[in-house]
C-alpha cells in the first residue's frame, strides 16, 4: 500500500512550490530552489536554530517576523522572503 503525503503551497520569493507538509523551511525552500545560508543546521540532526545564519522573514496575520528556518515547519500558504534587507542585515549579524 502506497503512502500519500500531504502536498502544501508555499510562497519563496514570489515563487509558489509544493512541499510535503511539514517539512522544516530551509529543506522546503531548497527543493524550491533556493539557497539558504546555514552554519549549524544538518539534515541529521535535530535543529537548534543557534548560528541565526538561516533567518527568513515569514508573513503572518499579525505582520512579517524573522524566523530560523532550521526550526520552522512549512505550513499551507506560507510566504517566505529570503533576500529582503531585512533578513540580509540579521544574517550579518
């Protein structure tokens, strides 16, 4: 018997990809393309979000918030920016 795994939309630039839901950002937004810069994340292990080099903006009803994408799982609709100033000054410390 075949396992289904839930597809869910997001957003990465102005640029829609589907996704299994649930998957952490930084490897959603890597199979849409994207680079991500990353320091202490591994695929096999369990994130911790520390080096902050993965900071994304994410909108939300309550605004746009930086968020370590190491640490957030996808969820349907999500908008995410990369590149904006915003994310480029934190990734720089």
């Amino acid at each position: 018997m075949a396992e289904h795994t839930e597809l869910v939309t997001i957003t990465v630039d102005g640029k829609e990809a589907q996704v299994p839901a649930g998957m952490l950002l930084i490897e959603a937004v890597k199979a849409a393309g994207v680079h991500i810069p990353r320091f202490c994340y591994h695929p096999r292990m369990k994130p911790v979000g520390m080096c902050r080099m993965c900071l994304v903006e994410v909108e939300g009803p309550r605004g746009t918030m930086l968020t370590t994408s190491c640490t957030m799982p996808v969820a349907d609709g999500m908008v995410v920016h990369t590149e904006s100033d915003t994310v480029t000054k934190a990734q720089e410390g």
